[in-house]
C-alpha cells in the first residue's frame, strides 16, 4: 500500500543523509502513518482510514464528518 494520508495528503518525500564530512546520500522521509477506525456519525458505520498523527489531531479538532469532506474537496479520497 502507498504510504500517503487519507485525509492530509502527506506522502513521502526525499532529501539527503549528510555525514560529518558532508557527503550527501539519498534518503526517504516516511510520513507518521497509521490505520486507524473511526465511527462515521451520520451514516452509522465504522470506516478504516490511512492517517498521519495530524490527521488524527484534525479530526479530534474538527470531526470526522468535516474532514472528510474537506479531504473530498482538496481530493485527497
């Protein structure tokens, strides 16, 4: 599975190991994921979703209805 957010759109994104002695290598920086299940209010039913920590954090903030559909918007899901 790809390893983006449902809700944020975080992907991985690439840049360089740097040693003491500056030699630059490449690297991946993964972002913080995990698959999580949330009850979806209004149609009733449980819905897994592929989150970041700060999808997590919106979706405490805002609710899930609300990010969702903000995520529908940006097309995200």
């Amino acid at each position: 599975m790809s390893k983006v957010c449902q809700l944020t759109g975080k992907k991985v994104i690439t840049g360089n190991n740097v040693s003491h002695s500056k030699r630059r290598t490449r690297r991946t920086f993964a972002p913080n994921l995990f698959t999580r299940k949330f009850y979806n209010p209004d149609t009733k039913e449980w819905i897994t979703l592929k989150v970041s920590a700060a999808g997590i954090r919106n979706i405490t903030k805002n609710g899930l209805t609300a990010c969702i559909k903000e995520a529908k918007l940006k097309g995200y899901m």
